[in-house]
C-alpha cells in the first residue's frame, strides 16, 4: 500500500513539474516576443542584450535617484514608456536621436546612467517584465525623450553662444542630406558578386588570365539583365591591338556601351582624370561605370604620389554615385607561399573598396577549359569569390570565347581551391612524410624537423600537420594517437 501510494505521488509530481516547465517556456517565448517589438534580437532576454537603433535607456539603481528622475519625466510630460526592472537596476526605455544623447546625460539627476544605441544592458529571463496599461507594447508607442538641461546647472563659461564664419562651415553637408542621397547608390550586386554598384574596385591579375574576356561578359551580362544601362557604361581600352579593340567594340555596341581608346576620337588616356573631375563638378556621376583597362596607362601604380592622386579622383566620383572599375596586374614573381600578388604600391589598393586577385585554378585534365577565381584580399560589402570557366586554346573568333564563358558551381570551386593548396604545400608534405619516415612522431618533434627540411617556420609545418591529419585517408595524410602525458604520435596513412 505505501508502495502505491508512493507511486502515485510521484507521477502527480511529475505531472506538475511537466506543467511548470511548459508555462517556463512560454513566459520566456512571451518575453523574447515582447523584446523583438522594441528591437533587441530574438533571446536578448537570456541574459542581455545591446540597446538598439533609435531607442535609449535611463538606468538607475537607487531608489531615491529613480524618484528624482520620475520627477523630471514628469515635467517633461512624458506618457509612454517602458519601464523594466533587471536585477538591482531599473530601466525607463524611450526613443532618441543618437545625437541628444550628451544633452539627456546633462538633463537626468546625477547617479543615472544613460545608456544609448550599442550599450550592453541586462534583461528579465522570463515574463518578469508585466507591462502595465500605461506603458509602451512597441517601439513606435514610446515617446521621443527630449529633455532640456536645467539654467541652473549650465555653467556660465560653456561655450553655448554659435561660432559663426567657422572656415568648416563651407564645406559642410549639413542641409545637403537630400542632395546626397539622390546622387548615392545603393550597394548591390552589379557585375555578378565580383562588383557592387556605387564602389571602387581593383582587379589583379596576370596577363592572359581573362580579366578583360570576363569583364566583357559580366558587363553584357549585367546590362542583358537590366541592372545597367548600356548607355552608362564606359570601358577605356587602352591595352590591345586594332583587331582586339574592333572584337571588343562589336559586343559592346549590341549592348549599348561605350569604348574609350587612347588615340581614337580624339582621346588619351591623359584624359580621363580630367574628365572624371569634370563629371564630379557637372553631377553626372551617379549611375556611371568606368572601366579601365589597364590602370597603367592612366597611372603611375608605382608611384605613391601619383597613386594617391588618382585614387582620390576615383573616391570623388564614387561618392557621387559612379562605379569605378581598375584592370591591374600582378608582380612577376609569386610570394614566398606560391600566392599572386599585386603589382604597383598599396595606395590604388587603399582607396578602393574593394580588390582582388584573378587567381588561375586547374581545371579538370582534358576538359579544355582554364577555371579562375576572384579571390577577394579586401571588400567592404558583399563581394562574392566567383569562379568562372572559359575555353582554353585558340578559338574560331573572340565572340566564340566570350560564348565560351560559364560560371563555376561553388561545390567544384572548393575542390579546385582545395587541390591548389595541396600543392602550395607539398614541399612541406614532403618533409613530414620523410620526417615520420625517419622516426620524428611526436608533434613538436615532427614539426621541428620537417621545419628544417622544407626551410621553413615551425609553425607554418605545425599548420600542415594539423591541415592533413585525420583517418580517412582520401583527405587526410597521416593520423595520430595520444600517447603517455597527452604526447601525440604520428603515423602515415595508406591508401
């Protein structure tokens, strides 16, 4: 009988805690719900989260500090608020231009804390929070806080009085805010993922790696689609012979662009610079592409003082709206890692937004193709490492080989990348193959030797060591076992 009983009571117990774990969770979902109307991210409520985008927080932690301020929201006549109690703290939220921030901290009673866009603040875990009739259910229901600083508490020597004929003041955007967002772009994919529109960007690569053949396609391809007009596109051709350029143009005629040559109608590559600034005084930037092909024959890449120059006129036009795109090439010689890397100063590079290096990938054996991939090594945006495809060999005509072109599945991409950095590191391969050959096993032990053997660091061997291990032997090289005091040895894989 006390067995039964027993029994029973365990279920009913387990019974009611089955009941209070399944209100937990929907007190912590109603509470992650609420958050998300005011702006924090989904599961600020475990814990904490940062004040959001518009929304500020007065923060106080005495009972005496929080009266005081209640009485200055009051005269202030504010009537929606969220008010949030978190621990020791409790939190008034309201929504505020980031720029009253200093005025709203000399505003509020000493001892509270203003917390503003990116603030880290701590939140109820659960339902804890039961908003009240009067107060806020979303972001768009709280007051605007402004609060003016007490006379009192304005000292006489704050420099309140405007400076006016400040020398700055002519060059400031204030009141220009619409003017500016009609000349800027907003920045989306243009050309594939490779370009985005409204920026500045640099393409490195060695000769004959494609870089023209696939600009071309990615320009008829963007105009094909609508995303531009044929008509604002101009591509300065100032690296090909008179048969290249009349192959070119004819593409570029069907849709609509324009080709500059240095030489014909009048124009020189000494030109451009000039005629950009002129764009930049005359508004029509916005919506340009300007491509040049290659940044050679418009600038001096080698020279600091020149490249400066040049990339301070490319800014001006892509502030405006222009989009800019520079054909450069690579060094002769690869790094000491096998990489391509780029030709001229780093200043073109710094200016733009972004930059990369056609790199060559190796197609599959036999299929005709050349695979490369535009390796990003600085973006400020979406830039996508696209891979591309394109015959290999001679073809019956340049319209042929632009035909040719395909984009490359991003699965493949990987593989291709993969096997090109197995064979960036194969003369360290090597040494730790022979290494563990000789008998060096343990980790340190191997890396030090194989180090000295390929003539290189210890910890560029350390870093190919651990790339490689593992136990499927499709992957992997070698594998390990954890010895006595964690020692890790190592031993060849056979496939």
């Amino acid at each position: 009988m006390i067995q039964v009983d027993t029994i029973a009571n365990d279920k009913r117990s387990a019974a009611h805690l089955t009941v209070t774990k399944r209100v937990d969770v929907e007190a912590q979902t109603q509470a992650v719900q609420f958050w998300e109307e005011f702006g924090f991210v989904a599961g600020a409520g475990k814990g904490g989260s940062c004040v959001p985008k518009g929304v500020v927080a007065l923060e106080t932690r005495d009972a005496a500090v929080h009266e005081a301020l209640w009485r200055v929201l009051q005269q202030a006549a504010v009537q929606s608020r969220l008010t949030v109690v978190a621990g020791d703290s409790v939190f008034q939220f309201f929504t505020a231009d980031a720029s009253s921030l200093s005025a709203l901290r000399a505003a509020v009673p000493e001892g509270v804390i203003v917390h503003g866009e990116g603030s880290a603040i701590a939140l109820p875990a659960d339902g804890d929070y039961q908003p009240d009739e009067h107060q806020a259910r979303s972001l768009t229901d709280l007051t605007i806080l402004e609060l003016e600083r007490p006379q009192s508490e304005v000292s006489s020597e704050s420099p309140q009085a405007l400076v006016t004929g400040n020398p700055l003041e002519q060059y400031s955007l204030h009141g220009h805010l619409a003017e500016l967002e009609a000349s800027a772009l907003q920045t989306s994919p243009l050309l594939g993922g490779v370009v985005l529109a409204g920026q500045a960007t640099i393409v490195f690569a060695q000769p004959g790696s494609g870089k023209t053949l696939l600009t071309i396609w990615l320009l008829i391809e963007a105009i094909t689609a609508g995303r531009i007009l044929g008509g604002n596109v101009y591509y300065m051709n100032g690296d090909d012979s008179s048969s290249g350029v009349a192959d070119k143009m004819r593409l570029l005629e069907e849709v609509g662009a324009h080709m500059l040559v240095p030489g014909l109608q009048g124009f020189s590559a000494g030109k451009l610079v000039a005629l950009m600034r002129q764009m930049v005084v005359t508004d029509t930037c916005r919506g340009v592409v300007i491509v040049v092909d290659t940044l050679k024959k418009v600038v001096d890449t080698m020279d600091k003082k020149d490249s400066t120059a040049f990339g301070q006129v490319v800014r001006e036009c892509v502030a405006k709206g222009a989009t800019f795109i520079g054909l450069g090439h690579t060094r002769k010689n690869p790094s000491a890692k096998g990489k391509l890397v780029h030709a001229g100063t780093t200043d073109l590079l710094e200016d733009a937004d972004a930059a990369c290096i056609l790199t060559p990938l190796d197609a599959r054996p036999g299929s005709g193709e050349k695979v490369v991939q535009f390796q990003f090594i600085k973006r400020r945006g979406g830039n996508v490492d696209e891979a591309f495809a394109y015959a290999d060999g001679n073809t019956a005509s340049y319209d042929e080989l632009v035909a040719s072109v395909r984009r490359v599945d991003p699965e493949n991409v990987e593989r291709l990348v993969g096997e090109a950095d197995e064979r960036t590191d194969e003369p360290i391969i090597d040494a730790i193959v022979a290494s563990i050959a000789d008998g060096a096993v343990q980790k340190m032990q191997l890396a030090q030797a194989a180090a000295k053997r390929a003539r290189v660091s210890a910890r560029a061997a350390i870093k190919v060591i651990e790339r490689y291990q593992g136990d499927d032997p499709e992957r992997h090289r070698w594998s390990y076992s954890v010895r006595d005091r964690g020692a890790k040895v190592y031993r060849l894989l056979t496939t």
